[in-house]
C-alpha cells in the first residue's frame, strides 16, 4: 500500500471494468517489495483503491482474486 501511495499507477495496476477511476493492484506482484521474512506464501488478493483530485490514493478495500472484481469494487467504490 507504501508503494501505491508513492506511485499509484505501478506496473500491473488496472482499471476495474465499468468503474472509471477505481483501480486495482494484485498483491502478488508486491511480494518481492516485502521483507522475506514477512512475506505471504501465496499472496491471492487485490487492492482496489482510487486517486483523489489531490493525487492521494485511497485504498477503498482488499478483494480476494476468486471474487468477481467489478461486483466487489463497485460496492466498496459506493461505500467509500
């Protein structure tokens, strides 16, 4: 989530279909950014956030890779 707030268009960073503006990260490509020793085996979720006019991300909430990405985003997208 450090890296998103210092660059929130990392590589592998993709819009959510039908939702312009809420963008999500895989965690899985974030592993190599974690100390070894605090990695996550086999990290499956997803962070869905956005940019704020001011340029500040907001991390609208953490979705596991098996949900269906637009539903569970456009719901914490309403929420947030």
């Amino acid at each position: 989530m450090h890296a998103l707030g210092e660059d929130p268009r990392l590589i592998g960073s993709a819009e959510v279909p039908r939702l312009p503006g809420v963008l999500a990260y895989p965690t899985r490509l974030a592993r190599r950014r974690v100390d070894p020793n605090s990695r996550v085996g086999r990290p499956r979720h997803l962070i869905i956030y956005r940019v704020a006019p001011d340029g500040i991300v907001v991390i609208l909430g953490l979705v596991h890779d098996r949900m269906v990405l637009s539903r569970a985003a456009q719901r914490m997208a309403q929420e947030g």
